[in-house]
C-alpha cells in the first residue's frame, strides 16, 4: 500500500524492503479507535498507532476543535504543532456535550474497539465517556484514558501538562547543571512518554480482547510514565529513594562531557562518550595525540578524575575540537570508534543527509498550506507499510464516518449541521 514522494503521503515502516509480507497489510489494519484526546499526551498514542495501520477517528468540537489546531505557534489553517501529532487520522466534528452529539458518540462506540481520552479532572465524568458509564454500556470497548497524576490518589483532581509532569516525576530535579536550579526537559516526554506507553498498553488489551472478547480500562498517569523513564539516573544516583540523585549537568565522566567547535553558535558543541580504555586509546588517536595515554596526568582513571587533571584533558580535547565544525568532529570520532555526536539543533535535523537518506523527513501536500515537512515515525516493520498524511483539517470525515458507520442520510447530517451538532457538512 501507499505510493512514493509525490508530495500527497508519503510511506512509513518500510514495507516494500524485501522479505515484506506481499499483501502490504499494515500491523494493526482492523484496530478501530474513537479519539477524543487533545493536545499531546493522547494524540501521541493515537498518531503512533494510526502510524501502525489502526484507523483513528478524532472526535473534535465543531468551531475549534482540538486546542492543539491553535497550537504555540499559529500558521494558516493549522499549526505546526497540530501537525505533528495528527497526521493519519480522520476528524469528525461533533458537540458530544449536547444529547444529540452524545447519541451518535454512543453508536459509534457500539462499532469501534478502543476509546483514547484525556480530559482534565473530572470532565469525563461530566461528558459521560468515562470507563465506568462507557463499559457499562458497551464491554467490549478498550477504554484508555490519560491523566497527569492517575485516576486515584490525592493528587488525581490536579490538572497537569507535560512541564508539570516533567516537575512531578523528577525528570526537572536530575536536569540542569549541578549548581544551577532544575530545568525543564527540551523533549516533552511528560506528554509524548505517556502517550507512547498507553499506546504499548491498548496493542496489549487489543491482544487480551482477541482472546477473552471483553475489553477493559486502562489508564496512565503522565508523572508515573515519566519516572519510568528515570530509571537509570535513579538506579545510579537515588540509593533506592534514600538520598537525592544529583544534577550533573552535561559532564558525566572525565572523557564523557560536551566539547566546543567552530564557529562557536549556541549549538556549536560535539558530545563525546570514551567510556572504555579502548575508546580513550581511540579518542588520543583521532585527535592526533596518541602521546596523551602516557601522559601521567591521564594515564589511568584515576588519574583523569582528579579536579585539575580533568580541567586539563579537557582543555586538550576542547583544542582539538574548537579547531572544527561539529558534523566535522563528529565524522572523525566516529570513524575512529569513538561514541561521539554533534549537538543537532532543529534545524539541522530536516536538512541532515542521514536522516534524509533514511526517509525519515517527509515532504506532504497539505490541503490548506500546501506542502509541509514532517518527522517520520521511529518503528521499522519489515512487512508493514502505512502511507503518511497530512494531519486532517476539522470536520473533513464527519459526513463520511457518520454516513458509512451509522447509515445517516446527507439530508439528516445538514440538520444536525444547521443546528450546531455537528460541523464539516454542507447546509446549503
């Protein structure tokens, strides 16, 4: 399935690569999911899984929408920052806060496997979508719901987005420099960590319903999800909760620290990690000072980890590598066995000749803002291909998806339209 660049969708996962399955069935074609998630944290998960081959239905309030179509920074009809997250999905605009909107939310229930949510504290529950009210009435239904600290406990009632989350699971504490306050994670992984983890969760339950033919609830907290991903820096640092891990900045180790490189921008660094003897061998050799091994300063760990030992290899190093560019530094250290990396900034990722080469920045044809460049997706599967699109604009699918799933004629769905139920339909 799916065709090459030609600027409309473009192919993620690989699927033509050979050994493929020759029918070009996406992983999770036949996997049906209502999203009724907003932002990040929920259309994270849903994108992921819509990238997988699951059909997503984005369930959006007519007029708006989902707050995201706003986004940080506004562009033509729809952000950058919607954009990236709803690509392969289709969106229905309907007023489920009105009983006529709430009336087709539930037969379109009755027709699809999974419901993904993530309201804020208690607004589920005032919009009857919560797990309680919609497994009741229909138990073959995965209800899947994000929160910022879980659906019980005594912070469950507090509203969160990812900063909050990044504060509450610790990630803000472990980052920064060690005499420096916390700081906030570039990454938003309090929404997007979520978001990938109750993904891994629904392919679980969709699994389990395949066997028991019931469904069941399942809900994430973003501070949990966060601190999941904290385990190394807690393994190493906290003493099983008996102490604070500390911030150590970017320096982790004598030969694993940030270097500086020509022209000396904001971003003009390389990250260099020698954690083996044989790289520290390699690293002396790449940057043509072999004779820094016997060097008695640096000659054992030891050695090198002392105060002013250390601030003097690294004067060294950082002579060699301010004398370059970063991808230049990198080429180098790289080639000569050394884990190294230029700092890549934003920019530098959609132009970066790996990536590119790779497929993983794409080029679509937006139906508003004509073409539009997109990060691709991470999962490589052999024998599933999925074609990119463009994140929909509001309403495109409602008379389709109304009309296919639950029979309702164009002359019903522009009454519902004239009276505010519904958006995306033709009144005149």
């Amino acid at each position: 399935m799916g065709v090459g660049r030609d600027h409309t969708e473009e192919r993620v996962g690989q699927g033509a690569a050979a050994g493929a399955d020759a029918s070009g069935t996406p992983a999770l074609e036949g996997l049906r999911i209502l999203d009724l998630s907003q932002y990040e944290a929920g259309p994270s998960c849903t994108q992921a899984l819509a990238l997988l081959g699951a059909e997503v239905v984005k369930i959006e309030r007519p007029g708006s929408g989902d707050p995201g179509r706003a986004g940080f920074s506004p562009d033509g009809d729809d952000s950058d920052y919607f954009l990236a997250w709803n690509s392969n999905k289709r969106s229905v605009a309907l007023a489920i806060d009105r009983p006529e909107g709430a009336a087709l939310l539930d037969r379109l229930m009755a027709r699809f496997d999974v419901l993904v949510e993530n309201f804020g504290p208690g607004v589920a529950e005032k919009l009857a979508v919560d797990a309680v009210t919609v497994r009741a009435a229909h138990p073959h239904l995965i209800h899947a719901s994000v929160k910022g600290f879980g659906a019980s406990g005594p912070l469950s009632g507090y509203k969160c987005f990812d900063a909050v989350a990044q504060a509450a699971s610790g990630a803000m504490s472990l980052t920064g420099a060690a005499d420096g306050p916390p700081m906030r994670l570039g990454a938003t992984l309090g929404d997007c960590g979520a978001g990938m983890q109750l993904a891994l969760a629904i392919c679980a339950a969709y699994i389990q319903r395949l066997r028991t033919g019931r469904g069941q609830r399942i809900e994430i907290s973003m501070q949990e999800s966060l601190t999941w991903y904290l385990r190394t820096a807690l393994a190493i640092g906290a003493d099983q909760g008996r102490r604070a891990a500390p911030r150590s900045g970017n320096r982790m180790a004598t030969l694993v620290d940030l270097f500086p490189c020509s022209p000396h921008g904001p971003n003009d660094f390389v990250y260099v990690m020698a954690l083996t003897p044989a790289m520290w061998a390699d690293l002396c050799n790449a940057i043509g000072r072999p004779e820094l091994r016997e060097d008695p300063r640096f000659a054992t760990p030891q050695a090198r980890a002392e105060p002013a030992n250390a601030a003097a290899l690294h004067r060294e190093i950082a002579g060699w590598t301010s004398a370059r560019d970063k991808f230049a530094a990198m080429e180098q250290l790289g080639a000569a066995g050394v884990p190294a990396s230029a700092v890549f900034d934003s920019a530098d990722l959609y132009r970066s000749p790996h990536l590119l080469q790779r497929g993983f920045v794409h080029e679509i044809e937006h139906p508003t803002r004509g073409p539009v460049r997109l990060l691709g997706f991470a999962p490589r599967l052999e024998s599933s291909e999925v074609p990119l699109r463009p994140a929909p604009l509001l309403g495109a699918d409602t008379a389709s998806v109304l009309g296919e799933e639950l029979g309702l004629e164009p002359g019903r769905l522009r009454a519902l339209a004239a009276q505010g139920v519904l958006a995306g339909v033709e009144t005149g």
